[in-house]
C-alpha cells in the first residue's frame, strides 16, 4: 500500500531549488498545460451545452412535442375534436389541441412581409405552448375578446411587428393565397386584423416569421369550414416522444403521421451533438501536450535525482516505493492542474452567462448572446480524464528509475 514516505518524497522533489529551476520551469507549464485543457474543455462544453439547451428550450416553448398530420395533403382534418379527445387518453399526454398552419401576407406601415399564420384553441394552446403565456405586451384575453367582435384580434412576433411597423392595437392587413372560389378561379382574401399581442420566444426564426390567432378567425380568412391541417401534443416527459408517437399513430389510423419534436429538429441537433464530439477530440488534445509535458518532467527529474534514487535504493526502498514516487509526482500536477482548470472554467462560465459578455447576430443563430450552461457531470468526467492522461504519462519515466543500479551511481561517489 502507498505510504507517506512516497508522497513526501514526491513533494520534495517538486518544490523548486536554484540548480534545477529548468525543472521547476517545466513543471509550471505541465501544471498550466493541464489547467488550460481542463478550463477550455469545461467552457467548450458549456457552450455546447448552452445552445443546445436554450435552443431546445425555445422550440419546444413555441412547438409541441408531438404533431399529427395528413399522410398526403388533402382537405385537412375534419374529426378533429374526436381524434383529439382519444390522443388526451395516451399515457404521458398532458394536453392535445388543434392547429391549423398557412402562409400569409402581413402589409405594414412600414414594409409587407411574409409569415406563418397560426389559428389555434386559445385554452388548449396555453396548455400546450409557453408563448401565449408570457406576451411582451398585450394580453390573450383580448384575442378572446376579439372573436366576438367584427375585427378579430392576432398575435405577432416581436421582430415581425418591427420590421413592418406594428404596434399595439394598430390594425394589420393579413393576405392570404388560399381565398375564396370564384368563377374565375381562387381570389386571394385580405382581411384586417388587430393586433392584440407581442410574443417574444427567443428564438429569432419564430419571432420574426409567427403570428397566431384564433381558430375560427383563421378559418375565416381561409373561406374553410371546421378542419385544422395539425393536432398538437404534450407530453410529461419530451424524451418518450418516439415511443408516444407510436401508440397515436396506431389510434389515428393510416391516414395520419406523427412527427416528433426530434424528427423536426434533427439537422439542428445533429449538428450540435457532432460540434461536441469534435470539440472534446480537438481541445483533448491541450490535455496530450500537458502530458508530453509531464513526461519530459519526469524524465529530466529522474535523471537529475538519480543519486537520490541510488542512495534511497542502498538504505532499503523497494522498486515499488521508487516507482510511486514519481507517479505521485505526474499525479500532483495533474490534481493541481484540474484543480485550476476547473476553478478558472466553471468562474468564467458563470460571469460570462450572468453578464453575457458574447454578444451574437440574432439572424445568424438565433439568439443574442452565447449561453453557458456548465454541468457538474461534465466537470467529474473531465477531472478523472485529466488525471488519467497525467498518470499514464508517469508510467515511463517511473519504470526507468528502478533502472538504476545503485552499484554503479555510488561506486565513485
């Protein structure tokens, strides 16, 4: 079993002494070389970990978990209610409620602009989705209010309401492709609306495209009868999507498909799980050169205590005892290394995400500054591979002091 005397050992020969500041030198890099890896690992990651979180976080606000639709395109779904009502039976399913998707035509004081026009359940929609449920001006109530008044009322994304000019209360004029049938054929619909709502998500494609009202107005504006193209589901647990999907397919029939939060979302998370892979490949690398330089360390001390080894060899250490000595050397630094580094990581991920020092192009990614999200988890597997690389990086050098033939270093001592 290791004792003290080996650890004691290890110490002394790290404190640095005047003919081997070389030494001592090189063992500050290895212990910085250490530190460094470990603090860009722990940052790397939570950055990683913070886009994909505050992006999940803000699609899954504005997205449900789970969407039914047609298989092929058609006249939409006209059972609705009833197919709703059996998919509120599924295990896991907290809330399911009718959609109905379609590109519009906003014409503002400022310019015109395309969007997606939601028609929704205002109750079930608050139950499904976080967007209607913090508004950054106005109120639902008023969309409720706006139904049974002549100008129905609409939600717009905050980016959306800037780029052509709206304002609370302001009356926007929504086209529609999908009009009414005439005898020269489809005639596009305009309508006016009032804008009763600004929603923020945080999610810039949303905000700056989506605009929601309530469903019979959007069927108004469509000259459509009772049919949603979309059923929306929420579940308890977003991870069982795949295996929820299944059991509502089977109860939809053949004519419907699911479509789960994953599947839409694939190329986005994809990308960001092979960033993180190539991440922890690219900066594990800081971690081989911190070892290299624990290995070159060593060996220069080895070969600097040689005499010491001898004379410790002479009065009784075993192999074994010279061995640990310069393995808990190479494991010091490592400690004190990832000691370091996770300090230095974790302090520069909380001011940085507190005080959002990185500041970002909405219209690139999405959101306006990098978000950090450090996980203690990442922080252990980081420290243990840290320590590992050191210890491995001793092995050599450890091996090579028992080499030495106390004979032959004293002879002319």
């Amino acid at each position: 079993m290791p004792s003290s005397f080996e650890l004691f050992v290890a110490r002394r020969y790290l404190k640095a002494r005047r003919k081997e500041a070389v030494i001592s030198v090189i063992t500050a890099i290895s212990i910085v070389g250490v530190a460094a890896g470990v603090m860009a690992l722990v940052v790397a990651l939570a950055i990683n970990n913070g886009f994909r979180d505050t992006l999940q976080r803000n699609l899954l606000g504005a997205m449900a978990h789970i969407n039914v639709q047609e298989k092929v395109p058609g006249n939409g779904i006209e059972n609705w209610e009833a197919l709703a009502a059996r998919i509120r039976k599924v295990p896991h399913v907290t809330a399911a409620g009718p959609a109905l998707y379609t590109p519009v035509f906003l014409t503002g004081p400022v310019q015109s602009k395309g969007a997606i026009l939601k028609g929704v359940n205002i109750d079930t929609e608050l139950q499904i989705s976080d967007t209607l449920r913090h508004l950054k001006a106005g109120s639902v109530d008023n969309l409720r209010a706006a139904q049974d008044s002549g100008v129905p009322g609409i939600i717009l994304g905050a980016r959306l309401a800037e780029d052509i000019g709206m304002l609370l209360n302001s009356r926007v004029s929504v086209t529609s492709p999908q009009g009414e049938l005439t005898p020269l054929g489809p005639r596009p619909s305009i309508r006016r609306f009032r804008v009763v709502g600004i929603f923020e998500s945080g999610f810039y494609e949303i905000d700056d495209s989506w605009v929601y009202t309530s469903l019979p107005a959007a069927q108004q504006a469509l000259s459509l009868p009772d049919v949603v193209n979309e059923i929306e589901v929420k579940l308890d647990d977003l991870n069982r999507a795949p295996e929820v999907a299944k059991t509502i397919a089977k109860i939809a029939g053949s004519r419907y498909a699911t479509l789960t939060w994953m599947e839409r979302n694939h190329q986005l998370l994809n990308a960001l799980q092979m960033e993180k892979a190539v991440t922890v490949v690219t900066i594990g690398l800081i971690e081989l050169v911190a070892a290299l330089n624990i290995l070159i360390t060593l060996v220069m001390m080895v070969m600097e205590k040689y005499r010491d080894i001898a004379v410790l060899m002479s009065m009784g250490a075993r192999h074994g005892q010279i061995r640990r000595i310069f393995m808990f050397q190479g494991v010091l630094i490592g400690v004190v290394g990832t000691t370091i580094g996770l300090a230095v990581g974790y302090a520069l991920c909380y001011f940085a995400d507190r005080y959002r020092w990185i500041r970002l192009d909405e219209q690139v990614y999405a959101l306006s500054f990098v978000p950090f999200e450090p996980r203690w988890v990442d922080g252990v597997w980081i420290a243990a591979a840290a320590i590992l690389v050191s210890f491995l990086a001793t092995i050599y050098p450890a091996r090579s002091a028992t080499r030495i033939s106390p004979a032959e270093v004293l002879r002319y001592e």
